[in-house]
C-alpha cells in the first residue's frame, strides 16, 4: 500500500454514536457511519432531519455533545476545522458560485490545495 493512501472499501471517514444537543433539543441522536474509499454515500431526509447538522459534526463546524469522528482510524473529534482541511478533510457547501470563472475541476483543485497550506 502507498502511504497516505487508502484502498477501495477501507474506511476513510468514521462517525461513531455522533450526537448534538442544543438545549432541549437533540439535533443528531448516536449516528454511526463509515464513509469508505471508493463508494457512493448520501444522507437524504426531511427538512430539520439533521443531515447539515450531522455533516457539520464530521467537518469540524460543530463539536458533538457526544461520540467521536475518526479520520483514517485516527479520532479527530477536538480538531479544529482548518486542522481537519490540512487532514485531507473538507466539505463543500450549497454555492456554486465561489469562482464561477473556474471550471469544476479548478475549483476543486484550488479546495484540495488548502490541505497543504501552513497555518
């Protein structure tokens, strides 16, 4: 195996028992997963479902109030977001007019290049 390289179907991302609460109210409630190398995953659901909250959990955006976010085995539930983006982990948002001048793949190149950005 190359280093820093993952094989199809090993686990790349990992959520284990993720929970948010907001006062009273629980947002995500012990989500599992594993996002693996080489497939196709989704989070569908309702609108108040909790799937941006579920996604912001994984990138860094919110801390959970419980369970843990694993990145390649390794548990980087108190990384900072910028920490996890330097990781090789990052997310993108519902805009896709960032650059509209760039081609897809400009855009996401210039994404991928903040994991190697120095703080």
């Amino acid at each position: 195996m190359v280093p820093g390289r993952v094989p199809a179907g090993e686990v790349l991302l990992r959520g284990l028992k993720l929970t948010r609460r907001w006062g009273g109210l629980v947002a995500v409630n012990e989500v599992s997963l594993d996002l693996e190398r080489g497939s196709v995953h989704a989070v569908i659901g309702t609108n108040g479902a909790g799937k941006s909250t579920l996604i912001n959990l994984l990138s860094g955006e919110f801390p959970p109030s419980s369970g843990q976010v694993e990145l390649l085995g390794q548990d980087i539930s108190a990384w900072s977001q910028p920490r996890r983006a330097r990781a090789g982990l990052g997310r993108s948002y519902q805009r896709n007019t960032i650059y509209p001048s760039f081609s897809v793949l400009e855009n996401c190149r210039l994404s991928a290049q903040s994991r190697f950005q120095q703080p």
